[in-house]
C-alpha cells in the first residue's frame, strides 16, 4: 500500500514541484464563453481545461468543497468528476475542515475518501483525537490539521496563552502524536511565515500545508524558508486565484500553465537558496 505522503513525494520529485493549485472556480469569475453553460457544468469544463494545462506542474490539487456545494447536488456532481479527472499518482486534498463526534466523522471520511475518491483532507483539531480518528485510521489517506492559518483573524484564537505558548504551538506539538500512521499534516498560512518557523520547530517531520499565496499577500520566498523540512521537501504551497484567473478569455488554461509555472520556478529558486544556505 503506497501512503499518502508517500504519493506526495512521488508526484513532488516527479514534477519537480511543490505546488498545489487550488480548483476553487466561482462561475461568475469564468471566461464568458462558459458562462453561457449550467453553472455546475461550466465549472466542471473549466476544471479539466486547468487541470489538463497544469498536470505536469503539479504536487497536488485542493479543491474546496464550499463552491461546489453551493451549486447543489449538480456541483457535487462536479466535485466528483473533477477529482476523477486528475491524473492518477497526483494526490488531490479536499479542503473541506472538517470536525465533528467520531460517528459523523465517520460518515464524512466515507464521504471524501470512498465516495468522492479524494486522497486527503483538511480538519479542525478543536474537538480532539476521537472527532479527527476517522480520518488518521486511514493509513492511505492524509488529514491537515487546521494550525495557524492565512486569514486575517487568525490570530484571535490559534495566538491565545496556553501556559506560556499559543496555541497553535500546541496543536503542531500535540496533533502527530494522534496517529502512528504518519499521515498527519499541518495547515499554515504564508501570510504568517515567523509562526510558520515556530511550528516547524515543534513540528520538524510533519508536512505543511501552505495556504495565502498570491491574493492574500503571503511571503512565498520566507514561508519556503521557514517550511522546509529537513530533506528540503515537507511543504505545499498552495496557489489558486492567481492560477485560475490568469486570463478572463480563451486563453484561460495557457494563462493558468504560464502562471503555475513561474510560480513552481519561483518555489524552486526560494527552495534552492534555502538548501544553499544550510
């Protein structure tokens, strides 16, 4: 049974990248030629255009279940044709945050994982192993605990005192020991890149997830320098806005493999002077 960081690492070192791009079309944001389409088809073609453009770039996808559970149970329908879309050995993390009493936690890793076929998960740490076990028991399957994320209010709750650390230290310190299965990650964001170091020194073998590149303003080049792990891997940066908007035209899918592909250059050049300089 190949694990999931195993895939990962297998698709990172395949394509030479550590680049995920998020599949989180809006349809009013689409080129206008697919607008003309049923909201949920729509973004579905526009899903397979960026997707077949970007496969080779790629380290993973993480889609995000909110725009697809907003058109219903047509964009549902996309959800799953868009994961059955990426090309095998590409890992795809569904973002979905899940964290709930261990039987619903249940239903929903039935869900993600055997349902929609996706490899990995985000969750939310705030109700404790049992709610997050359905998800760790699945060797082949990645959950990324929620950490210290990119959005501007984060800090109200993952910087609180929990004696003498916040409280996200806690979570990187605590949340591997939930599991032997080696499949835990960590959700931190770019725009946060001094508590990003905090955490890979709490957490020096687990993978991060990295969140807030582009639109939000994160520090790609300090977030690779303080991400890293220790074989200069154990990171994905993820990328969204900035790749699917590339272009409003046609052009949409050259446009979105242009812009991934400076950004994995740019990664590579951030992890490359990394390594240099260790």
């Amino acid at each position: 049974m190949t694990t999931y960081v195993e895939k990962v690492v297998l698709a990172a070192t395949r394509n030479s990248s550590l680049l995920c791009v998020g599949l989180d079309a809006e349809p009013g944001r689409l080129p206008s030629h697919l607008q003309a389409l049923p909201p949920a088809e729509a973004v579905l073609a526009f899903n397979r255009e960026l997707i077949d453009a970007t496969c080779d770039l790629v380290a993973a996808y993480k889609p995000n279940l909110a725009f697809y559970e907003a058109l219903g149970p047509a964009g549902m329908e996309a959800f799953r044709a868009t994961v059955a879309h990426v090309p095998h050995g590409i890992p795809v993390i569904a973002d979905a945050k899940r964290g709930d009493i261990d039987n619903t936690a249940r239903a929903y890793a039935r869900a993600i994982f055997d349902v929609y076929g996706c490899d990995a998960i985000t969750a939310n740490p705030y109700l404790g192993r049992d709610a997050l076990a359905p998800f760790l028991d699945r060797a082949d399957r990645g959950t990324y605990i929620l950490c210290r994320t990119s959005n501007p209010g984060a800090a109200d709750i993952a910087e609180l005192d929990v004696a003498g650390e916040p409280l996200y230290v806690r979570i990187a310190e605590r949340a591997p020991r939930w599991t032997t299965n080696g499949n835990i990650g960590l959700v931190v964001g770019a725009t946060a890149p001094a508590q990003l170091a905090r955490v890979r020194v709490a957490a020096p073998d687990v993978p991060i997830l990295l969140p807030g590149v582009g639109a939000q303003g994160g520090d790609l080049e300090g977030s690779i320098g303080a991400g890293l792990d220790r074989t200069g891997a154990g990171l994905l940066v993820v990328a969204a806005r900035q790749v699917m908007y590339a272009s409003s035209g046609r052009d949409f899918a050259a446009a979105a493999r242009a812009a991934a592909s400076r950004l994995r250059e740019q990664i590579e050049s951030a992890r490359a002077n990394v390594e240099r300089g260790r």
